[in-house]
C-alpha cells in the first residue's frame, strides 16, 4: 500500500468501493442535517438582517 498523500486517497477510494459508505441512511441523514443548518442560519441571518436592524434603528 502506498504511503503518503496518495495512500491516504487510495485507503479512502478502496474502502468506498468495498462498504459503500455514500449509500448508507445515516450518511445520507447527516449530510441532509448539515445542509438543513446551513440553510437555517442563512435563513435566520437574512431574516435579522431584513427585520431586527430597521427596528433597532427606529426604537433608537
């Protein structure tokens, strides 16, 4: 087995192809959280952004 960089990528390719990680529920279910709170926060962010800064501005 090759060493360095490039082993590391040929441990990760091989170990794919033998338990087909991408395919399994929980690896499915963790990428659709992560980008579920990515889509949150931007969310929460335009929406700060849009309403509590103009109200902050006119209570001032």
């Amino acid at each position: 087995m090759p060493h360095g960089i490039s082993g590391t990528f040929h441990f990760m390719i091989v170990f794919q192809a033998e338990h087909n990680i991408l395919m399994h529920p929980f690896n499915m279910l963790g990428f659709a959280g992560n980008l579920f709170f990515i889509l949150l926060s931007g969310v929460t962010f335009f929406w700060k952004r849009l309403l509590c800064f103009p109200l902050k501005e006119l209570w001032a």
